[in-house]
C-alpha cells in the first residue's frame, strides 16, 4: 500500500498534468496560457490607464486656466488626446474663416468633430480587452472538453482492463476534472479584470467628455469675442459715416 507521501506526490496537479493524455495536457497549457494572458492584460492596460489619466487631469486644470483656444492648444501638447481635441477645434475653425457670421454652424460642427474624436478614444481605450471577455466565455467550456475527453480516456481504460476498483478509476478521473479547475482559474479572473478595466475606461472616457466640455467653452468664449468685435467695428464704420454726411 502506497504511504501518505506517495500519494500527495501522486495527486498534486503537476503529476496529474503529466499523467493526463497529450489532448487533455494540450487543453490544460492552453488555460494556463490563457490565465497568463489576462494578468498580462491587467497589468499593461492598468499602467496605460493610470498615464492616461494623470495626462487628462493635466490638460484639464491647463483648459480650465485658458482664456482663449489658442491658449490651450500651446499648453495640451504633452496630452495627446486633449492636444487632437483641441487641434481639431482649431482646424474647423481655420476652415470656416470664410464663414465668421454663422458662429451657430462652426459650434455644431466642431461638437460633431469632437464626437467621432472621443468615440475613437473609447474604441482605443478598450483595445485589448475583448480577448479578456473571450477568456471568460470560452475557458469553461475548454476546460470541460478536456474533463470530458479525459473521462472518456479513462473509462475506455477501465473497459480495456476489466478492472473496477476505485483505486484505478480515481486517478483518470482527477485529471480529467483538472481540466475543469483550470478553466475556472482561468475564466474567473478574466471576468472580474474585464469589469474592471471597463471601470478604469469609462472613468477616462468621462474625463475625455470633460475636456471636449472646455474646449467648446474655449470656442464659445473666442466666438463671443469676434462677434462683440464685430459688432464694435460695425459701430465705428456706422459712426464714420454720419459724420461724413453731416
């Protein structure tokens, strides 16, 4: 009879692992791959996160402190977000020079530019984690395969060997269920990241809205500027010519 020792040896998961059939060790180096995968994610997408939040709340304190677009636009090039939100408000509006009475059209048409700009961001942001969410949906199911083939194995086994103790079943089957633990370990944590950085995105992506918030109060504040100066120069010429007829 084996002792107490032999057995642990026999039945912790890296003997089952090299016990198990080659399709079930493949199942099994796969989940752990993918386990691997999802902390890899986590940690690189956690770093991109936290950067690009401190930038935001950079560019947002040197918006709120700006008078004009131009003001912003010389302060947000270190935040390369706020820099293309900014550059793209500048850009409609050196394209509607032609055009300085419809304030209304250039307002509209820089929101809608900024719009396709943030969702771009959003998209951007949540680059990488759709694999998270395959992880999640898939890993059970692999695992499973791997019990289920594994159970096959071992009960064509004990049909080869016409023997029905528990003793020789037991051992097919644990690692047939090994499958099964790692797809578990491998889909959980990938489920809970997954919420989490789509957390950690929405919170960047409100921060995004914030600063297209302040740029198109940049942009109101300038075209209130060109109209009130608009209007002076309007007075002057108007002033200029009743003194000439009188």
């Amino acid at each position: 009879m084996p002792s107490a020792t032999q057995l642990t040896q026999s039945f912790s998961p890296w003997d089952m692992f090299l016990g198990a059939s080659t399709l079930v060790q493949g199942v099994m180096a796969v989940l752990a791959l993918a386990s691997l995968a999802s902390w890899t994610i986590l940690l690189a997408k956690s770093v991109e996160f936290a950067r690009t939040r401190k930038s935001l709340i950079l560019s947002q304190t040197v918006l709120e402190d700006s008078e004009t677009l131009d003001g912003g636009e010389a302060h947000t090039r270190d935040c390369r977000i706020a820099h293309t939100l900014v550059m793209a408000a500048e850009t409609e509006r050196a394209r509607s020079h032609d055009i300085p009475d419809d304030t209304n059209g250039l307002k509209e048409r820089i929101v809608l530019h900024l719009e396709r700009l943030e969702a771009a961001e959003a998209r951007r942001l949540m680059r990488g984690t759709g694999l998270l969410a395959t992880i999640g949906a898939t890993s059970p199911f692999v695992g499973l395969f791997g019990t289920v083939w594994g159970i096959m194995t071992s009960f064509t086994g004990i049909a080869a060997t016409k023997a029905t103790s528990l003793a020789v079943v037991a051992p097919g089957i644990a690692e047939a269920l090994l499958a099964t633990a790692l797809g578990l370990v491998a889909a959980i944590p990938a489920v809970v990241i997954y919420n989490h950085l789509a957390r950690q995105s929405a919170a960047c992506r409100a921060q995004v809205a914030d600063l297209a918030a302040l740029i198109m109060r940049l942009v109101s504040r300038d075209m209130g500027r060109m109209q009130s100066l608009l209007a002076k120069g309007q007075v002057v010429r108007l002033g200029s010519r009743m003194g000439g007829a009188e």
